[in-house]
C-alpha cells in the first residue's frame, strides 16, 4: 500500500513537472481569443472575466411553464415579461449567448476541443440549482450523421461530466431523432421550427419526471419538440437545463446599482 502511494505521488510530480515544461516550450493559447496566456485555465483572463460576467442571477428559475425578463437591483430581483414555453415545467440557463460565450461554445461543439468539456461542466455545477425532483436525466443528443461528422456528441460528453460532479445522476440516452435536425442556427428566431414529432423515445419514460440538458435555448423549438415527445410517451414532467440562453427576453432588462 505504501509503495502504491509513493507511485502515485511520483507520478503526479512527473506529470506536474511535464506540464510546466510543456508550458515552457508550447505557450498555451487561450481556447477563445486564441492570446498566449500562462493560466491553468484553458481561458485568459481576459476570457475569463468576460464568461463571469455573462452568468445569469443564480436565483432565477423558470417556473410554471414561462420564461422570464428581469431587472437586477442590489438586494432583489424582480421578475417581469413573462412568456410562455410550452411543455416545459421549468427552465434554467447558465450564462447569457454573448461577449466570450459564443466562441467558447464554437471552440467545443464545431472546432472539437472536447477538452473545454471539464471547464463548462465546472461552471455549470457551481453555478446550478438543480433540484432532486426529478427521475432521469437525459440530453438532446446529435443526430448520427452529426455524431459520426464531428467525432463525438459534445452534450452526451457534457452530461456525464456532470454526473462526474455529483449535479446529476448518470444520464441515460432516452431521445432519438426520427430525421436529420435542420441547421436552426442559420436562421432567424422567428423562423426556427421543429416538427413536434421530431424526436422519438427510446427508454421507458411513463410516470417519470425528466431533466433534458442542452447547450443554448434561442427560440425554444428543440426543448419543445423534444419534451413533446417524452410527453407522448407518459413523463409527467418535464425540466430543462441549458448552457446559455439567447432568448430575448431572457436578456437582463437594466442593472441598477445602488
């Protein structure tokens, strides 16, 4: 036992000292803004500073089917603009869709840095209430032909990241698409659709209460054709939890210090 722990220091310290030195000969670049930096972080300072100030209020939650606007003083929050978001008990985001988020969530899904996996996983667990009332946790997966493209499903990466964090329960795989999902991002909010029948269970889901975990909510079509389905099949409820939110009237209404 004794010379197992003596190992697994020295390697430790091996792997320490190699790191450093690779620091040394490879100047890290900062994943966003692509600056040499000499921070642990995958992020510059800079980026850093920018991702912290694009958190949303971490007492906001999105009770009772609607999606809030709010305005932020120093001792409350006060919750205006409301508007509905069908099938979706409630709904929580992490950070705004601005400033340093795009790139960093361009770099992880697009560009393959799966490494960026760890660091949002740690954002989203300190900075999440997610509450026990749930019985399965699941993610909008990639459709196949995205999967096989990119190499990896970059939410199913996330989720068990997360599990890893104690956040969730380990995911289970429960949503498939019935058709490949259009490139929603190339097109204007107001314009974005998906079919309610568009995904399909594969996981036994009657009397269960789902958490669906996404990347970004911009226009809701995807969270809403995906709890459609689990819907269909008998949950009796259904929550979500996504990285960002680009919603407009999810974008703080004034900022007020007093």
């Amino acid at each position: 036992m004794i010379r197992t722990s003596s190992t697994a220091s020295r390697l430790r310290s091996i792997g320490k000292i190699s790191k450093r030195a690779l620091a040394i000969i490879l100047v890290p670049q900062c994943a966003c803004c692509r600056q040499a930096h000499h921070l642990p972080s995958r992020l510059c300072a800079v980026c850093l500073a920018s991702l912290r100030s694009t958190l949303c209020p971490r007492s906001i939650r999105l009770p009772n089917d609607r999606a809030c606007n709010y305005s932020q003083t120093k001792d409350s929050i006060t919750i205006t603009g409301a508007q509905h978001v069908a099938e979706i008990s409630q709904l929580q985001s992490i950070f705004f869709y601005r400033d340093v988020v795009p790139d960093l969530l361009i770099r992880w899904k697009y560009d393959g840095m799966v490494e960026l996996t760890n660091l949002i996983a740690s954002w989203v667990a300190n900075h999440c209430q997610i509450s026990a009332s749930y019985d399965m946790a699941t993610i909008v997966p990639c459709h196949w032909r995205r999967r096989l493209t990119r190499g990896f499903d970059h939410m199913w990466l996330l989720a068990n990241a997360l599990a890893k964090t104690g956040l969730i329960e380990a995911p289970t795989k429960t949503l498939k698409h019935s058709r490949p999902l259009p490139f929603l991002h190339l097109q204007a909010a107001s314009d974005r659709h998906i079919d309610p029948d568009h995904f399909r269970t594969v996981r036994f889901v009657k009397r269960k209460r789902i958490l669906i975990i996404d990347d970004v909510i911009t226009s809701g079509a995807t969270l809403r054709a995906a709890a459609a389905a689990l819907k269909r099949e008998g949950a009796v409820e259904v929550s979500a939890l996504t990285i960002a939110t680009a919603r407009e009237l999810l974008l703080p209404a004034s900022r007020t210090r007093v």
